[in-house]
C-alpha cells in the first residue's frame, strides 16, 4: 500500500516560499495522479518537453523518487517576446508502504508523461481462501448408560 503524506508537499512548498529558493523561472512541483488498478498503482506525472535521458526513477530504502530536468534555451540571438515555460530539475518523492514489489516497478515516458506501474508484492494480493467441506465426516456414537 502506498502511503501519501499531504504535509510532505505543504512543508515542501513553504520552504520554498520563506528561503526564497528558485525563481519564478524554475519549477516548484510536478503534477501528479496516482490511483489504483486492480493488483498495482498507476502514477502518471507531467513532464513536458524534459528530456527523455534526464528522467530518472529510482526506489531506495521504501521512498520512490522521480527526478528529471529541462533545459532552458541558450541562444544569444533570441529576441524573447514571451518566456512562460518553466525549466531546471523537477524532484518528487513518494513513499511506498508495505506490500509494494520495488523489484517489478516499470517505468515509461511518452508525449510528455511519465507512467511508472507499481504492482504489489504477491503476497500482499487479495486471494480466496477455499473451504474444506466434511464430506467424509464420521458420527461418533455414544452408548447410554442404563
């Protein structure tokens, strides 16, 4: 089970705010979906226009952590008119609960969006239990004293 700590990204964020880290030009986050599908979780992050080779993922000691980066244009010519986009290293850890498998955890980037798959660990599924019928049961038969 995957544990989420929404604290995690407030103290995150306020940290951000009162040291004055970054600028309005570097990413502050990584948005995110995360929901379940039958036995495994589904992480989808956004991360467009990164580089593919820059997008890491990585499990260490139950913390999953995605990280990738985007370069920021560097040609002396440009004359900019407009520059919105975001660019630098983006970082998100998340915290893997018990009867996750860190060893199946597979990971694909395509159009701009990170998909990594989280099964869970065998033991951990849901499974059915058979029930043993008495069919061979025997009666025990008592005498009656009298």
């Amino acid at each position: 089970m995957l544990r989420f700590d929404p604290f995690s990204d407030l103290d995150a964020l306020t940290r951000g705010l009162l040291t004055g880290a970054g600028s309005s030009r570097t990413p502050r986050f990584m948005p995110m979906d995360l929901c379940k599908i039958d036995d495994h979780y589904v992480l989808t992050a956004d991360l467009p226009g990164v580089d593919p080779g820059s997008v890491d993922v990585s499990v260490d000691n139950g913390t999953l952590t995605i990280s990738a980066h985007r370069t920021a244009r560097s040609e002396e010519s440009v004359q900019w008119l407009a520059n919105e986009r975001f660019f630098g290293s983006y970082r998100r850890q998340l915290s893997l609960g018990e009867g996750i498998d860190p060893s199946a955890i597979s990971a694909t980037y395509e159009n701009g969006v990170l998909t990594v798959t989280i099964p869970l660990a065998e033991q951990a599924k849901p499974r059915r239990i058979e029930v043993a019928h008495g069919a061979d049961r025997k009666s025990i038969e008592t005498k009656s004293a009298g």
